[in-house]
C-alpha cells in the first residue's frame, strides 16, 4: 500500500517557510514570543525527524527485503493505469522508490535460518508460539481483498524446533467461522487429537474462541509447514513454515552455506467462500476456480490495467517482487514449499542449476535439475551455487503447469518471479535466461523415482493390500462431487476419532473390524487397518486431472507410479518384496488417468485423512481416512480441552 505522506510534506514545507537557507529565523517568525521560540525549536526537531524518516524509508524502500518494483516506463511490463474511482493514481517511479514494506507483510529476511547460533545438539525444549486468525484487508500483489492473517502478518510466522521439542502453540480464532490448524507433515504419534483436522480429529475452533495445541515433534526432521483445515481457507493466507531440525541434519551442511525458506502459492483475488458455490454449483464439471496471479513470499506483481474502472476492485500499482541476496561464491539452501490451493509450479532459477536434497522430509542424494515441479503441500530443498557474473541480477522462476486448469484466466501471468540479486540492487535482470528444458504439456508431478534417501531405508514386505478409486461423479441435481470408492466425504460434525474412542471403550463390534468400516456415516469412508499392519495402497486416479494426495500422521514409500489407467497385477508378487531404500515421502502427485502404489506401515494410533490436498477437491469430497491401532485407541481418554470444542 502507498505509505501517506502528505503530514510528512506539509511539516517540511512548514518548515522551510519559518527558517532561511543560512539558518536564521525568517522574518514571518515573533522571536519575542517565547511561545514562537519554543515552536520554532520543535519545529526545527520535528522537521529533523520527518527528513532522518524519509531518508530511513528510501533507504527501505531500496532495501532487498522489500521486493523489486516497477516503475511505469514504456517497456516496462507495469504499463501506467489511468485512475479510477477503485484505483487511485499511479505513484511516479520516484515515490515507488520510498515504498516502505507494510507492516502486515513478513519480510525476506523473516523465513532465513540462522545457522550459526542454532544449537542442532539441544536437549529437548519447550517452544510457545501465540497466534491470532483474523479477518484483515489486505494487498498482496496490490490488489485488495477480504483475507486471513495470522497476527496481523502475512505470510505466517516461522516455527523453528528441534526433534524432541514441545511444541505449544495458542491459537485465537478471531474468524466469522470455525476453523483449525494442521501441522503438514508431523506424525502426531499418541497426539493425533492434535492433527488439525477439522471432523476427523477435533471439532473447529469457534469464532471467538481459543484453543491450545500442544505436542512433542519425535523422530522425524526436515521441512514441513502449516495451514488451516477447515474448508478451503487455507488458500486465503493462513500458511507459514514449520521447519524441524536434527543432529543428523548437520551432515546435510556439508552442501550448503545458508538456509533460507521460499514459500510459493496460487493466488485469488476473491476469498474461497465466495468462489467455493459456483465450483459447487450444477453444471460446474472440471469448473475449478483458476488463479489470478501467483505469490513468493506473499508477494508478487499485478497489472492493476487489466483490472476494468468497473471491476469493483481496489487495486494499488506498488505491488512488488521478492528480492533475494546472494554472495558470489557461497552455496544456498531454499526450502521450497507449495503452499496453494490449486496450481502445481515449475521451479528454476535463472543461469543457476540447481541441487535437490530433500522432498517432504526426507533428506535426500543430490540430484542435479534445471527445473522441478511442486504439486500443492509439497517440499523440496534445492541447492544453489552463487557461481554467476555479479554485474547482474536474475528471475527465480515458480511458473504455473496451466495444463492441470480446466480453463483461462485472462488476469493471470504464470510465470512468477523473484529476484536474485548479486548486487544489492532491485534492478530488473537484463542477462537473466530462462532455462531451454521444456515446460510440461501434462500435469504431472516431479517422478520420486529419480530421488535416493540421504538416510538409508528399507521397505518391508506389505502384510495388506487396499485399492482406492478417485473420480468425479454427476450427482443429484447435477452437482459434479468427488468421490473415493463410491463415497464423496463431508465433515462430520462429530469428529470420527471422537466416534472412535468412544465405540472402542464400549467395545462396538463395529469399530473393531477390519477393511472398510460400517460404524460410521455414509459419507465417511474409513478403513480400519489390523494392528501394525504394513499397508500396500493402489490409488487410481479416474480424473482427467493430477491429484497431489496427502497422507496425515505417516510418511510412505513410493513402490511405483505410472501414467497408465490400469495396474499390472502380473507385477505385484515381484513388488510385494523388502524394497532397499527407495523413496519416502508425505505428498504424491497421481497423474490423470494414472495410478500410484505407496506402503506405509500404519503403527500410529488414531483416524488419519488421505485426501486431495487441492482445496477445491477435497471440499467436493476427495477424502477417506485410516483407522489404526485399535488396541492402543480404546485406552485412550480425549482431553477435556478437545472434547469441549464440541460442546459450543
């Protein structure tokens, strides 16, 4: 937003009106008056002050964490935009220079780790967190809109641990709605009433009210994130990095010098609420709401010019580009995350190759890539050697597959940049060249495959085997729903692992079989795995579409993937074997019209979602969930705090 500099400029203007160029007291001034003397000598300080905080925000505003602007010459890619009464004027080139970041922004500089002072070696730790979710109008890329901000800021606050911490974290909901926090990618064990998953472990957070998460983060490090689980607002801002550490992560150092997080995300103009009915809407088949720009660090350009005077939006031309600095020679770590409601990236950078070492938590073997793709709720560490000219700067690239829409946006540029900068400059790059590889013409994901685990792992043997169906059906009054193996899954209001718990300790015989459960609604479908079973799961993707799905409370060892409709059971007995070392992740994307097989081994006691992570899908019904280590949940008694969010 445009900083209001008007009081700033009447106080100077003052000023040189009461004071001539040497100094002495105009003649406009009583020097009798001790009154004016008084005020002439606040004045002088005043106006001392407005100068130190003007030269402070130009120095600001040319600051790296504050992005690359856009000054509004010919040629540049920001044409100037005529004012409207929802648009006011363009600021000149000059004033875009003395932007300040807006207080509600984090910084560049917010989502980089300190390597130095971090003790990797600490003995497990109690770490607080306070966060407020409000509704707040805010301008990302300088468009306003209705969205949700997690104290007052956005993107959200980093959360730092080491594996053993605790982890408390005190959440406000100052929301219209209900809402709940899930920690992407933790495993929860004998926690899982702390997933955060709206009507499968908890009831939402009612508006007004305040709930604690508190648990321990055991055996697992890496790069994992945050977001709220109730219908599809995570796409409206409330995200942030959840970055784990290990003493085994310091062996992963040797390949870099500095560590630093990129968020990255899809980005609409309009809250999902208000876009959710039309997807739902008859007649909407393959109707997902497209874009309208994309985010790096919570920022980007838009051209407020292709917005109509009767667009109804209010639109600023001070929206900017994240700058990242970089010193020649020096090796970074950027920890990727897809933190978006629809759209899967291409990730490059400019002239520089890059290095992967970690996909969804999992350490891995570099593997050398000029671009790689990030399905929604993926991660990936890539490392980037600063080895290029110093006497220019270059795009980081996140380019959206427009081939997994189902139809245009006319708003949306899908290449969104960054800047890389070796100069301490927000300069746009003039030798800055895209790489040659080909963009994808399908919407796939990045083949795990090509990954090797850093840490050494061994797939046992699958002791069961379940098939799962995704497809898209016409329904009643011709709504287009999401379905798995026939049932499209709504959010109970009372959560399933509540009805778990309490079926288990009465002894329900119906929540003790095992395979597909009948103790539940029909709109939830929920298989109830034999204790500490090791799962072979076949997901069939029936849709046009790639679908990244996500599996709560567990990571899973990709055994094959393949583009084709139907898997080769001719192949099973050779799959169904101790698999060395292949790769584990949380989140794989399923090719349209394709198929995955992960194993896991289900030991985490509780109800544990596998869904879409495309907000759209999953809010049409592209979730089903586990139930596992029945033994261990019937001893369980949910805390008071947990089963009071159901009683308001």
């Amino acid at each position: 937003m445009t900083r209001d500099t008007s009081t700033e400029k009447n106080l100077v203007q003052e000023h040189k009106q009461h004071a001539t160029a040497d100094g002495s007291v105009s003649p406009y001034v009583n020097t009798n008056d001790p009154s004016s003397k008084r005020s002439l000598r606040w004045k002088r300080y005043l106006a001392i002050v407005v100068v130190l905080i003007l030269v402070l925000g130009l120095a600001l505003g040319l600051g790296l964490g504050l992005g690359l602007r856009h000054s509004s010459k010919a040629g540049s890619d920001s044409p100037t935009r005529s004012p409207t009464p929802s648009n006011p004027q363009t600021p000149s080139e000059e004033s875009q220079a003395s932007l300040s970041i807006p207080p509600w922004r984090s910084n560049v500089e917010d989502y980089i780790l300190d390597m130095a002072s971090w003790d990797f070696n600490a003995p497990p730790s109690t770490r607080e967190y306070n966060f407020t979710l409000s509704e707040v109008q805010l301008s990302p890329d300088g468009v306003f809109r209705t969205m949700i901000a997690i104290n007052g800021r956005f993107p959200g606050p980093l959360i730092r641990a080491n594996t053993g911490d605790r982890l408390i974290i005190n959440v406000q909901n100052n929301l219209p709605n209900g809402t709940a926090i899930h920690w992407h990618g933790l495993f929860q064990n004998g926690t899982n009433w702390m997933d955060g998953t709206s009507g499968i472990t908890q009831c939402p957070i009612p508006p007004g009210g305040r709930f604690t998460y508190n648990f321990t983060v055991e055996n697992q490090f890496g790069t994992y994130w945050y977001h709220t689980h109730y219908s599809t607002t995570n796409g409206d801002g409330p995200v942030g990095p959840l970055i784990i550490h290990s003493p085994d992560e310091v062996k992963l150092q040797k390949y870099y010098d500095v560590d630093q997080v990129v968020l990255m995300q899809d980005w609409y103009h309009d809250y999902s609420q208000a876009l959710l009915p039309d997807y739902l809407a008859s007649g909407s088949e393959n109707g997902e709401p497209v874009p309208d720009n994309g985010l790096i660090l919570g920022t980007n350009y838009f051209n407020c010019s292709k917005l109509g005077p009767d667009s109804g939006y209010v639109c600023e031309q001070n929206s900017t580009r994240a700058a990242l600095t970089v010193e020649h020679g020096k090796r970074y770590r950027y920890r990727l995350i897809n933190t978006g409601a629809f759209a899967t990236f291409e990730f490059s950078i400019d002239n520089h190759p890059l290095s992967i070492i970690e996909a969804d938590g999992t350490a891995t073997e570099p593997l050398a890539v000029h671009r790689l793709e990030i399905a929604v709720a993926q991660r990936y560490s890539v490392v980037l050697t600063a080895n290029q000219s110093t006497a220019s700067n270059y795009w980081m690239r996140a380019q959206m597959n427009t081939f997994c829409f189902g139809d245009d946006n006319p708003l949306l540029d899908a290449d969104v940049r960054a800047l890389i900068t070796y100069t301490n400059s927000t300069i746009e790059p003039t030798n800055s060249i895209d790489w040659k590889d080909a963009l994808d013409v399908e919407c796939v994901g990045l083949n795990s495959s090509l990954l090797t685990p850093f840490f050494r792992t061994e797939a046992p043997p699958a002791t069961v085997f379940y098939a799962l169906a995704a497809n898209f059906q016409i329904g009643d009054y011709a709504i287009d729903r999401a379905y798995i193996n026939g049932t499209s899954w709504t959010m109970s209001n009372v959560p399933t692992l509540n009805q778990a718990v309490a079926g288990l300790q009465s002894s329900n015989s119906t929540f003790t079989t095992s395979g597909v459960s009948s103790a539940f609604s029909a709109n939830q479908y929920v298989i109830d795995v034999p204790d500490i079973a090791v799962v072979d799961l076949l997901i069939t993707n029936y849709d046009e579409g790639g679908h990244p799905f996500h599996l709560h409370g567990h990571s899973f060892w990709v055994v094959a993937t393949s583009p084709d409709q139907y898997f080769d059971w001719s192949t099973y007995s050779a799959l169904n074997t101790t698999l060395p070392n292949v790769m584990k992740r949380d989140t794989i994307m399923i090719d349209a019209y394709g198929w995955a097989l992960i194993r896991f081994v289900a030991d985490n006691p509780g109800l544990w979602a596998l869904h879409c992570h495309i907000s759209w899908h999953m809010e049409s019904g592209l979730l089903m969930q586990f139930q596992t280590r029945n033994d261990i949940m019937k001893t369980w008694e949910l805390p008071a705090d947990v089963l009071g969010l159901c009683a308001t």
